[in-house]
C-alpha cells in the first residue's frame, strides 16, 4: 500500500518522475532509500509517494514548496551521482514531469466504516 505525503494546502510543486527499470538494477533499491533519506533533508521537500508494478514501470511523486528548491535537489552532488547512475545502469527509459499544484481534494474511509457486518 502507497503511504500518502501529507502536503500543506497549495500552491505547492509536484515532481513526477515515472521510469522503466533495467532488469540489471543491483545497488538500486539501496540509493533509492538514500536518495529519500536525503531529500528529507533537503529545504523545501514536502513529501514523496512511490510505486512500481510487476513488469518494473514506477511513479515517483515528489512535493516541494517551490521550483528552486527543485533546481537545487536536482543538482545535490550524491543525487547527481544517482541520476549517472540510473542513466548507466538502472533505467530503460524514465519521464520527469514538474507541475504546479493549484488545488486538491480526496477521501479517507473512518475505522467504523470499514468494519464488516
């Protein structure tokens, strides 16, 4: 199940990366938690949601509060090495997307309601 980042109330920014993995992915799953770990950290960031199918397409979503805190994860020198890394190694082919949230709204089902009987 996908963990839903809790974001303030927009405008905020989106990062849509959506990528194809390689079926040589060795080292991935562990710069991808450092990569996470490190955009944590990062000014700005607001929160992530990721999810991968079976057949290796993933979407990643990242949340920040504005387009230069954007620019400014895009160049962390490990992040760098990560995007090398994912360009030599790990991705067929991969889509990054940057959007300007203007609105939201969703749903959660109360414990009561998901109760049988």
């Amino acid at each position: 199940m996908i963990n839903v980042a809790k974001v303030p109330e927009p405008p905020y920014y989106a990062v849509i990366f959506t990528s194809r993995r390689t079926l040589d992915d060795k080292g991935y799953a562990e710069m991808a938690d450092e990569m996470v770990t490190l955009a944590k950290l990062q000014p700005g960031f607001l929160g992530i949601e990721s999810a991968r199918d079976a057949d290796g397409v993933g979407i990643t979503v990242s949340y920040w509060d504005s387009e230069e805190s954007i620019r400014a994860w895009k160049e962390n020198e490990r992040h760098r090495v990560a995007q090398e890394l994912g360009h030599k190694k790990w991705y067929e082919r991969f889509e990054t997307r940057i959007c300007r949230v203007e609105r939201e709204y969703g749903f959660k089902k109360s414990p009561s309601e998901d109760a049988d009987g």
